[in-house]
C-alpha cells in the first residue's frame, strides 16, 4: 500500500513524469575520527558505567528530567555546575571550532530484565552489553562478506526477486552520469528523488505533523538530546548506526526503554548503493545483530544513509525485513535537509542550516501531509540546533506542530517496530529459517520470532518483487483515514 495519501502519490507522479534531477549533497561520513577515539575509551569498555557528567557552558538550562521503568534506578545527583538537557550556545557560538562539552550521564540506568511500559509484549532487555572486539566486525568498515554470519544472512534473499542493478560509482550523481541518467528506471532516490511504494517518506493525511527523528548515533552527546526530549515529552526515531551502537550501549537502552523508535542505520554508514548485494547484507544484519544484543529488540525499519537507495537496495532490505524511511522531498526538488551536518565541518554556518530549517517549516505548512526532516545526533553541534533552535521553533510556530516519531506518525503501533512484538501477520514481509524468525545472531536457527500467530517462512512471498507486495500494517488505521490512501498492486 503506498505510504502517501493521493494528494501526494499525484504531486510525485507530475514530478517523476519531469525528471526532475536535483543532486543530493553528499554530507561527511558516520566515522567521527574527533569523538570516536574518546568514545570508545570511555563507553566500549564499560557497559554498566554512566559517562562523566558535563562541566557548566554557555546557555540557558531549565532543569532535567529522568525516566522511570520497571527494573530501573534514576542517575545519581547531578552537581550544581553541571550541564543538563535544555543548556545550548547563542545561534552565532554554533560551530566546527565551538568548545566541547564533557558527555552527559544516560537519563537512567536500566537492569536486565526491565521492560518497555510504553507498549505490551516488549522483550526484556537482554544482560548487559559487554564488548568483545572478536564478536564484531571492525567499526566504520564495510563488514567482511566471508563471514559465517553475513552467510547466513544472505539466505533471506532467497526467493526474492533482487534487481539485477550494478553498484553506482560513488552514490553521486555528478560521479556517475550513466546511472543518473536512468535514475528513474532504477529508483534512485539520490538523483531525482524517486522513490517506491514501499518506502515511507511523509506522514500521511497528517498536516502539521512533523516526524521526528535522528541519525548517525547513538553517540557522545545523544544523552543531552534525551533530556531534553524528556522535559519536553517528545518522542523520536533514532535511525543508529551499528558501530555507534556497540561503542555506546547504554545510550541505546535509554533511547529504547525512554519510548523513542529504534531503527537499523547500517554498520559503516556507505552509500549501499555502492555495494555488493553481499556487502549491503552485512551492512544492515550487523547493525541488526548490534541493536537486537543489547535492547533484545529487532527493528523492523531502516533509512539509507545519504537517502541512497535504489530498487535493489529497496529489495534486499525488505527481504530482510526492513521498511526504508526517507525523508520527505517535495515534487519540486525541496529536500527536508536542515544540512545540520554541514556545520561540524564549516560547510555552513548556523545561522544558514537554520534559515534553511525556517524554509523548510514555511514548506511543511502548506502540505496536506505530515513531513519527516533529516536531523543528527553525532555531533554536538546538531544537537545544539536541535534542542536550542529547530525543535523549539516547531513548538513554538503558530499554529505549533505536533512532534510524532515517524512510525507514530505513519500509524504503526510500538508493536510492529519490532519483530519479536510484532501483531500483524504480513508486516515485515520476513523470509526466515525453516523453524520461522529470523536469525539475527547468524548462526543458522531463526531467535527473532513475531507474535502474529504465523511463522516467517510461512509469511514470506516468495518469488514476488518488493514493489508487489501489498502490506496490512495500517490495519489500525481509521476507515476515514484509510479512505484518503491508494493501493496500488
């Protein structure tokens, strides 16, 4: 079933009849050489230990807020100098050269064995996390194919038709002007923004609605944008990269048993389109593995980085059970980039990512649909203009738009996020191993189970192509609501 409402599947289809072929600016890469180092000597040898508390900086702070759950204990007192949740510089201070805070401690530390309150059937959270470099491929690399586990892997693209499309030269368009010419034939959504049925990239019959959501961590300063969203009850996705995920696991805990969607982000952050069919496996089932370790829950949604995706990347996330989520373009080229992760670097100023942000709010105002903005967490200068200037400009814009994580604002339940919780009989669409679930772990028997009733193999359409298959997940949608979508078989 597409995932716009007509209003919006007829803009696209006037701009795909126009080729329209705006190039996607590549942004840096996930790796961060500045905090990685840091990070990893503070997070990934520990995994029941908090971060240091932040030292005073520049900045109005309104207090904190810490979360309760079952099986919980909240931080322990913060001193008067520290730093917490709403602290942020002037607009002018954000920038590549801005002095770093310490890290913030996680909002709450969660014992094994707590469970989600937010939403019924949530697994346990799993024992601690405890790195073992042997266990997992190098960080912020293209995971090694000959693995036993990427092997196991790769059987869930049988019976599913991948597209037989080579790998780009670069993910760019300027770099590969052959494959950017038949863009739309191959559902490139770097040049020309095409996108498939399949893909999820507004929020439906939902104006006014903004779907939040963050990408590239869990990382160094996540836990400040966790305070803040704390104090505000706001709830977001958090798109994480498998190599962040195992530098910083307790990060990730807070982000799940806090009520924010969790969902695959790669291990390495490349352009799949780049890759091999085997590499883009590995890419997505190693950063499945990281996130179902230590939260205990599968995800069941994705986003490529750099939006790079294209009918074959598209089919092999769907036979792994992932929904691409892209973020909303208009049929005019309008990418809802706030290009926060141009500011590290010194590509652009705060001041420019903001204004392109206010540019993007006077867009999203006119649409009949909910949108979804590209934000990071990676660094702290994203998650300065996040909790000091995009969000409270939202919030605050008249009329005020209503924050939704994307899944909420697409009307999944918490339930189908996730394939161990998962109700709906068709929703992922999973080719799993012979006693049903998938096999997360690689090691060749199926541990991530749904609770619908049907095993996986049983719900698996072999031999269909993804852009082919007709989803029941918006089943708890309202009659008037599924009235205003399309189907298209």
């Amino acid at each position: 079933m597409k995932l716009q409402t007509l209003s919006v599947l007829l803009a696209v289809a006037a701009a795909n009849a126009s080729k329209i072929n705006h190039l996607h600016l590549k942004r840096q890469t996930t790796s961060s050489t500045a905090t990685s180092a840091t990070v990893a000597a503070s997070s990934i040898s520990s995994s029941t230990g908090s971060s240091a508390v932040s030292a005073s900086a520049t900045g109005t702070s309104t207090g904190t807020s810490t979360g309760t759950a079952t099986g919980s204990t909240t931080s322990a007192a913060v001193p008067a100098s520290a730093t917490w949740g709403t602290s942020f510089p002037p607009l002018s201070q954000i920038s590549s050269g801005m002095p770093s805070e310490v890290t913030q401690a996680v909002t709450t530390t969660y014992s094994p064995g707590a469970t989600p309150t937010y939403f019924s059937g949530a697994s346990p959270l799993p024992s601690a996390f405890v790195f073992v470099a042997a266990d997992w491929p190098a960080q912020d690399k293209i995971p090694d194919t000959s693995s036993s586990e990427v092997q196991e892997w790769l059987k869930e693209l049988d019976g599913w038709d991948i597209p037989d499309l080579s790998p780009t030269v670069d993910g760019t368009c300027v770099s590969d002007p052959a494959n950017a010419a038949n863009a739309s034939a191959r559902g490139w959504w770097t040049c020309g923004g095409w996108t498939r049925d399949t893909d999820i990239t507004v929020c439906p019959g939902k104006p006014m609605t903004w779907g939040t959501s963050f990408d590239d961590g869990p990382a160094f300063y996540t836990t400040k944008l966790l305070h803040f969203l704390s104090e505000k009850a706001i709830k977001a996705t958090f798109f994480d990269v498998g190599s962040r995920c195992i530098e910083n696991p307790n990060v990730l805990r807070d982000e799940y048993m806090s009520g924010h969607e969790i969902a695959v982000h790669t291990w390495s952050h490349p352009h799949l389109t780049t890759l091999t069919n085997a590499q883009i496996v590995a890419e997505l089932g190693w950063t499945r593995k990281a996130i179902k370790t230590i939260i205990g829950a599968t995800p069941t949604t994705m986003r490529p980085p750099y939006g790079d995706i294209d009918d074959r990347v598209r089919a092999i996330s769907l036979a792994m059970g992932m929904i691409p989520i892209i973020w909303t373009r208009t049929p005019s080229g309008v990418s809802f980039d706030t290009f926060d992760w141009e500011i590290p670097g010194g590509v652009v100023t705060s001041e420019a990512s903001f204004s392109q942000f206010e540019g993007i709010l006077g867009n999203a105002s006119t649409l009949d649909d909910g949108f979804i903005v590209l934000e990071h967490d990676l660094y702290e200068q994203t998650v300065d203009m996040a909790i000091g200037y995009t969000l409270p400009a939202a919030m605050s814009h008249n009329p005020p738009f209503t924050l939704e994580p994307i899944g909420q604002c697409n009307g999944i339940p918490y339930t189908n996020m996730y394939v161990e919780s998962n109700l709906n009989a068709s929703f992922p669409v999973l080719n799993g191993t012979s006693d049903g679930g998938i096999d997360t772990d690689g090691d060749g028997s199926g541990d991530a189970k749904s609770k619908n009733g049907t095993s996986s193999a049983a719900s698996s359409s072999n031999g269909a192509s993804p852009q082919h298959i007709t989803y029941t997940l918006y089943a708890t949608l309202s009659l008037a609501t599924l009235a205003a979508f399309v189907a298209i078989l």
